[in-house]
C-alpha cells in the first residue's frame, strides 16, 4: 500500500474544509449536517471523521481558520484597498463570520483566538496608518492604534450588514472612511 505524504493529508484536509466552511455559510453551524458536509467534500464518510472526529471539531477547525484569516493585511495599501478587500469577500465569508463571532459569544477559547488575532490586525492597520501619514507629511495624531481598533469594528459592522444582504453604497461608505481616516482623496 503507499504511503500517504503529508501533502496529501493537508490537501485533503483543506477540501474538508472548504466543504465545510461552503455549508456553514449557506446553511449556518446548526442546521449544516456532517453528511452534507461529506457529500460536499466528494470524500467518503470515513476519509472525514478521520480528519475531524466530529462536527464539533469541524466547527472549531473553519473557526480557526475563519479568524486566521480575517483580512489579508500584507499588500493593503489604504483604506479604500482595504474596504474593497472586506466587500470582495462579502458573501460567504461574510455568513461565516458572523457565525463565528456568534459562537465566539458563548466559546471564551474562540473569543481568546479572535481577540489575539484582531490585535495583530490592530497593529498591522496601525502601521500602514503611521506610513501613511509619514508618506503625506501629516502629524501621527490621533493614535494610529486607536484609528486602526475604530477602523476594525466599523468594517466588522460592515462585513455583518453584508452577512444579512443589506445593500450598502459601498462608494460612499469608502468616501465616510477616508473622511474619518483624514484622507479626503
């Protein structure tokens, strides 16, 4: 028989997880069954429970993932870059979000994960605002840290209101941003 490398296990836990990640944000935590999740996933009931051993896990599993993945901040530029990538990955993702941070009011692991990961966003945001700054010659006042926590929770009220279909006037909503944000190009 040959032996399955690494690769292969972690390809296949990936398709997992986008099966189960594409069903949580159709059908919600509760109403997603593991055998939808299966059927999805084109693998056999038995290639999935070998991989998470219950629903519980695949929950825990796309939440961590989820929260890990909140925005890629790497090649974020500006604010206006920043709420396109928010809108670009409305649908599902959105969906999927709010679930998290629904569970995350009951789970105080998942509310640790999120909190530390929206501190690392926190500081990442805070410093394309300093360099931003630097680059227009403006002083680092207010506290680009405070700035950064005010823009999170406005583009997480954001990505909830997309979560439930609200149609949202995406470029006055980016105009409102860089107004608040002292950028008023």
């Amino acid at each position: 028989m040959p032996k399955v490398t690494q690769e292969h296990r972690d390809a296949r836990r990936r398709q997992i997880l986008a099966a189960a990640r594409e069903m949580f944000a159709a059908k919600g935590f509760a109403q997603t069954s593991t055998g939808e999740i299966v059927a999805a996933s084109g693998l056999s009931t038995g290639a999935v429970y070998s991989y998470f051993p219950s629903k519980n896990d695949l929950v825990a599993a796309v939440c961590e993932d989820a929260v890990d993945n909140l925005i890629d901040l790497a090649s974020i530029r500006d604010a206006a870059e920043l709420l396109d990538r928010v809108r670009a990955r409305h649908g599902g993702h959105a969906r999927l979000m709010a679930q998290v941070w629904a569970e995350a009011a009951v789970s105080p692991d998942l509310a640790a994960q999120i909190r530390a990961q929206l501190a690392k966003d926190q500081e990442k945001v805070a410093g394309l605002i300093r360099q931003d700054r630097c680059a227009r010659g403006l002083p680092d006042s207010p506290d680009p840290s405070g700035v950064a926590g005010a823009l999170l929770a406005m583009l997480t009220g954001y990505s909830q209101r997309l979560a439930i279909g609200q149609d949202i006037d995406t470029a006055a909503f980016r105009q409102a941003l860089q107004t608040l944000l002292g950028d008023a190009t």
